[in-house]
C-alpha cells in the first residue's frame, strides 16, 4: 500500500509537471487586423485540442479543434491541449478584426458565470438587490474577485501584456450603473505577480501591482472623462493624483465601450510613485477609515488641532511636523475650484510610517464637481461650503471641513492660502489653460465615442453638449471664485501683477508658490501680501530691480495698485584664464562594442603650465559637477580627458593617456552646456550644442578652439581620438 501510495504521489508530481510542457500555439496570435483572420491551434503531434469561444475554460466537453476558426469581426478563443494524460496551460487569445480602433484595446476573458451567474455572476443584481439605484445588496456591492485573463494592445498593434489576473467591481454608487468600474490585478496564483508594462507613459516606472478601468462614476453618459481632466489639470500643482489613460474595454468579446484606465491607490501606487515601503505606510479615507495600516497618528494630530491654538505660529509650526500644510492646502483649492459635491466623503490621504513622516492627500473622485449637477455650476460658492462647519450628513459634514477651518485661523496661513488660490487662478486654473487641457483629452476621444455613445443608448450630441458645460464651467469659475475669496476674507479688490524675465537661465524666480521661468501676468488681492524671491545661479549676480529702490534678492509687498516686477541680474565677470584651457574634444556616442562611456577634453592652449586643482567641470550646475583632484597639473600643448567613468574608459582606451575620473554624469546625445570653472568659481570655457543629426561613432572636435564657445560651426565630427586632438584640431593648431 506504501508503495501505491509513493507510485501515485509520483504519478501526480510528474503529470502536474507535464501540465508546462506540453505547448500549444496559436497562429496568428492575437492582436489587431485590419481585415478577418483564420486562426489555427498547433500542439505535439496527437494531442488532442478543444477550445470555446464564449470566454469559459476549455474542456474536454467543449469544441474538438479539427479545423482552423475563422474570425470575422472580434473574437476571443480560450484552448486547451490534452496528451495523454498531460494538458497544456490554458491559451487565451483575442481577435479584432473588424475596424480600426484608436486607443488602447483591453479584452478581458473569463468563464461567462464568473460576470452574469444569477446567484455568483459580478456584474448582476443577482436575488438580494434593492429595487432602486445603486441597488443596495445586489451581488455587485458584495467584495468579490474573479479569475480572468486580460489582453493590452496599444492602438498600433503592440502586445502590451496577456496574462492571467483578477478582477472586481470597483467603486461606490457607480456600481449601480450598467456599464460599472472594474479593478485588475495580478497574483502569482493568477500567473505572473506585476503587469510588466509602461501603462501610463508619463511615468517613470513600467510595472503595476494593479490598476483599475473607470466607468468615469457619476459623469457617465456625460463627458466620461471630469475627473480625469480635473486631476490632469491640478497635477502641475503637486496635488497627488492618478494617472489616466482611456481605452477600449472587451468583455469575451463583447464591446464594452471606453473605460477610463486610473491608477488604484493603494501601497503599491505609494510605493512606486514616492518610493516609499508599501509595508510601511498608512491609508485613509473618509473621518479616518484605514484602507491600509493605522489610524492612530492621525487620530493624534487631530487631537492635538482641538487642543491647541494654532492662530498662534507656534502650534501651526507643530502641526506643520505632523502634516504636509502646503499639500493640503493644494488639495484643498482644488476640491474648491472643481465644486466637487462629492469631497467630503471621497477623501483620501496616506503617510509613511516614520517619525518625520507627515500627512499628504490624493485628489480622488471628481465626477461629481465641474457642472455635473447643475449647468450654472460655476456659481457655486464652494469656497464657503468648504470652509463652513455644516450641519448636514452628507456630502460635506462639519468634520470634512475640520481641518481647513482650523488651518484658516491662522493669518500666515490664511495669506498663504489666498495667494496660493490666486496663484493657481492665474496658471493651471486659468481659461486659457484650462480650454486647452479639455481639447487635449477630448480629441482623442472623439472617433470612439460614436460607437461608446451607441452601446450605452445615449448620443454624440449629448457627449458634445456636457463637454460644452465643461467648457463653461471653466471659462466662468475663476472670476466667481476671485469673488467668493474677496467675501470669504473680507477684501476690498484686485491688483494685476506683472513679472518680467530679462534671462531665464539668470536664476531661479519664486513667487508666492510659483516658480516663475517666463514673463507672468496675474490677478492678486489688494492688501494681500505677495512675497517674490530670486535666487541667482552661479554665473550670474543680482544687482536689483528695476525701477525700485529694494536691492534684497526677496521682496515683500502689501499691492494697492498694478504693479510691475523685474529682477536685474548681470553675468559674473570670466576667469583671467579663459581661452588658455579649452574643451577640444567631446564623446557622447559609443558603438556597441565601446565600453568607454561618456567624457570630453581638454587642452591647455597656453605656453605655461596649467595648475588645475579645485577646477570644475559639469554639464549642470556648478556645484553638481566634477571636481578636479588637488595636485592635477596640465603642461603647455597638452591634453586631459574627463571620464564619467575611469576603469570604463580604460577598457576602450587600453593606451597610457592622461585621465581623470570619475565625473559620474553623462551627455545627452541631443543637447547640453557644459562648463569649466577655475578654482575661484569663474568660467574658463563654456559651450552648448544642439543637434538632431549626429552621426553615430563620431566624436565631436573644435577646429577653431578661440571661437568654440560661440560658433557651432567650428566643431566636426571624428572618430574618437582622446588624448592627442582631433585632426581637424590639429591641423588648425598648425596654422
């Protein structure tokens, strides 16, 4: 009996084993065509194949595979391959073929129970529904997760990712409409853990724990996409949000219409956009919930809001320990200016579980804001509702607005929030930039929308129209908004204040919460003190404003009147050593097989040797660059190669050459300005390129080294030749 009972478990072992080797294929695979395909399934020879083609596992009771399956318009074949007593994995591949699609297609694949099941089915009412929306009890409101596998192409063809996952219904009320908000995740037990794939292009990263595909909430059958344009727009803010993207969703084959593809916050968003533990982190909602860790430090801080008299600096410089003031204040203008009627109750904010970690919010769930719910939305003082301790329940009871009634008390904060409002009015807010975002999103939704609008039995028109309420919304809502401020505090009207850059590269320019780079114009509040600051970067010094007699690199100004600013600022003077150091060469191509990395040259263009301890190289800013090593001498005529990385280059250029290292940086192949700074910080040599065209294995050689900080032309591109000059260098050394 034992050894039955060994043969067996052995038995089982090796057909469980199997299961992975035995291949089964599909030709061709699925993706996007632009016309019908026949599609043939290949395993070992006498393996026997059975597929469906209505979303549910294969079986040996489903079809018998003899002969290609010819797809017409969109379909999605799931197939199994049976030898004896081994089976392939379960292949899942899907097929659109009957038009071009110009978003990202996503087709989700399970067995037909695991959506419309009666008693299990996600995507039903099921037995236990309330007869009313949002249909209390049904079995979308219970927290179920399904088995499925999820397909990505991009418009253009490319397999993003096809694997196994699961996914729910996602989302509060919304989930009582028909087309409802799913989440997607990836589990080792599903297949792979991540979706290895760059979802969002705008950000850094190319992996995701989940994401989810929104219905667009209470925007649905209206623009589908308020809360994503409101997130987009305050994201230059700071104010954290989720990235968005739209695309096509299939449901075993069935066209779903457009869902709007978000970030989930969670601790893995945590984790990849702040880079912080996601074991290690507390998430919040509503008055405190914890959606991930604990409530306890918040619980504390709000504690210590009700204890203490934060008019006072003292108490409001504690709390700043404790919570990110300038983010919530961020957060807060946002939730004003969008008139979510939804902000009390979606709220969401995290901390990093560490001693200096403080309290941050996300900008969550707008749907509900922007003119949703009323075309003359854009004349709702928010501004007061949000900042008043309500008596109602919901949405915005007396506890959702604690924490900026208290914040306001203090007159620091209060001028902060102000001229951060006004700033925001004046820049992201602002009509011009506001329209332009709206445009952005819709263009690329508008061949779509025709088939959207017709599986949801609404029209274009319509989704033409609600975008024209936007657009009113946000033509109109910062002259209320000025308005309600001047009530709110108890202002007496509004000054235009205009900024004038003379050099951008000149230095760093802040005002109030805006880093200014180009000519500014804005509407500020009369009596309201504004604060301008400029910080001047290493090659330039301040030597006052213009027109006034202030010569502080920070200005504090109470505006009664339109006024007008401009910072002065003129190029610190050269090093006496200029021309006697040059760069002679630059490399910032490497073919395959050059390992050298990056570096450029120098050469000593003088007749007396060349001390060059303490001198600087860098491609930045002068305290980010290269330090040359103490007892560094350069002889007359001759040559010095900087490497960003020594041992690197010393594999490419095995020959004795006078090098330094390690610079630790990189060139861009496209453009840069790199400079040479002597001992006492002053430029010996400088120079910017610009180019689209560079030929590859070339480095790039002065030819006129007296002129190269001002000619491009004098550059030619050579093969790298560090150490001796190029030969157009050489050759005009011998003129």
């Amino acid at each position: 009996m034992r050894q039955l009972l060994i043969f067996l478990i052995f038995t089982i072992g090796f057909a469980s084993f199997g299961q992975v080797e035995l291949q089964l294929n599909a030709n061709p695979k699925g993706g996007l065509f632009d016309h019908p395909q026949v599609v043939t399934l290949t395993a070992v020879d006498s393996a026997v194949i059975y597929y469906t083609l209505d979303g549910s596992i294969p079986t040996p009771t489903s079809l018998k595979y003899t002969k290609p399956i010819e797809i017409k318009t969109v379909g999605v074949i799931r197939a199994i391959a049976y030898k004896k007593g081994l089976k392939s994995a379960v292949l899942t591949q899907s097929y659109f073929c009957d038009r071009k699609y110009t978003l990202p297609v996503i087709s989700i694949t399970t067995n037909p129970a695991n959506l419309w099941d009666y008693s299990s089915g996600i995507y039903v009412k099921g037995c236990c529904a309330q007869p009313v929306e949002p249909y209390l009890g049904a079995n979308f409101w219970r927290s179920s997760e399904r088995a499925a596998n999820i397909e990505m192409y991009e418009p253009d063809g490319e397999l993003c990712f096809n694997q196994g996952a699961g996914i729910g219904i996602f989302g509060g009320y919304s989930r009582g409409l028909p087309q409802k908000s799913l989440f997607v995740v990836a589990r080792s037990k599903y297949g792979a853990k991540n979706f290895k794939y760059p979802i969002f292009p705008e950000r850094d990263f190319d992996k995701y724990k989940s994401f989810v595909l929104r219905n667009s909430g209470g925007d649905f059958k209206r623009t589908h996409f308020r809360d994503a344009f409101m997130t987009q727009m305050a994201a230059p803010t700071g104010v954290a949000i989720q990235a968005y993207r739209p695309a096509i969703v299939f449901l075993n084959g069935e066209y779903w219409g457009i869902h709007n593809i978000r970030e989930r916050i969670n601790e893995h968003y945590l984790a990849s956009n702040y880079g912080v533990d996601k074991d290690n982190v507390d998430i919040l909602r509503h008055n405190g919930d914890a959606r991930h860790g604990t409530s306890a430090h918040y619980k504390k801080m709000l504690n210590f809001m009700r204890t203490n008299d934060l008019s006072k600096d003292a108490a409001m410089q504690k709390l700043g320990a404790m919570m990110d003031i300038e983010d919530y204040i961020r957060y807060n203008i946002a939730e004003v200016y969008s008139d979510n009627r939804d902000a009390g109750g979606n709220i969401r904010f995290w901390r990093e579980r560490t001693d200096s970690a403080k309290w941050r919010w996300l900008l969550y769930d707008l749907d509900l804001g922007l003119a949703n719910n009323a075309y003359t939305g854009y004349k709702n003082n928010t501004l007061r509702k949000f900042t008043t301790a309500n008596a109602e329940l919901w949405p915005d009871p007396a506890w959702s607005t604690f924490i900026i009634r208290s914040l306001l008390t203090n007159e620091k904060v209060k001028t902060q929030y102000i001229n951060t409002f006004a700033d925001h009015l004046n820049t992201v807010y602002k009509e011009e930039t506001a329209l332009a975002l709206i445009d952005k999103i819709q263009e690329p939704l508008k061949e779509e929308m025709k088939f959207h609008v017709k599986r949801w039995q609404t029209t274009y028109d319509n989704w033409q129209f609600h975008v024209g309420v936007l657009k009113t919304f946000v033509k109109e809502r910062p002259t209320y908004l000025r308005k309600f401020i001047m009530e709110k505090f108890g202002l007496k009207g509004t000054v235009n204040v205009t900024i004038n850059v003379q050099n951008e590269d000149a230095a760093k320019i802040k005002f109030n919460s805006l880093k200014i780079k180009e000519n500014f114009k804005g509407i500020y509040f009369k009596n309201v003190p504004i604060v301008i600051t400029v910080d001047p970067r290493h090659d330039y010094e301040f030597i006052g404003w213009k027109g006034r007699p202030e010569k502080t690199m920070s200005l504090t100004i109470v505006p009664t009147a339109d006024l007008v600013l401009e910072p002065m600022f003129q190029p610190k003077k050269r090093s006496e050593l200029t021309d006697k150091i040059i760069f002679s060469e630059i490399c910032m191509f490497q073919i395959d097989t050059d390992t050298s990395k990056d570096w450029v040259e120098l050469y000593n263009n003088s007749d007396e040797e060349m001390d060059l301890s303490g001198w600087v190289f860098t491609k930045g800013s002068y305290k980010d660059g290269f330090k040359i090593p103490e007892g560094t001498v350069l002889k007359s005529n001759q040559y010095v190669v900087i490497t960003e990385d020594l041992a690197s280059f010393k594999t490419g250029y095995p020959t004795e050459l006078n090098t330094l290292g390690n610079m630790e940086f990189g060139l861009s192949k496209k453009k840069e300005h790199i400079k040479l700074y002597d001992k006492e910080g002053l430029i010996v040599d400088s120079l910017s390129y610009k180019y689209k065209d560079w030929e590859e294995k070339m480095a790039v050689s002065i030819v006129h080294p007296d002129s190269a900080r001002f000619r491009p032309e004098n550059w030619s591109l050579e093969a790298p030749n560090p150490g001796t000059g190029g030969k157009d260098f050489l050759a005009y050394l011998k003129l």
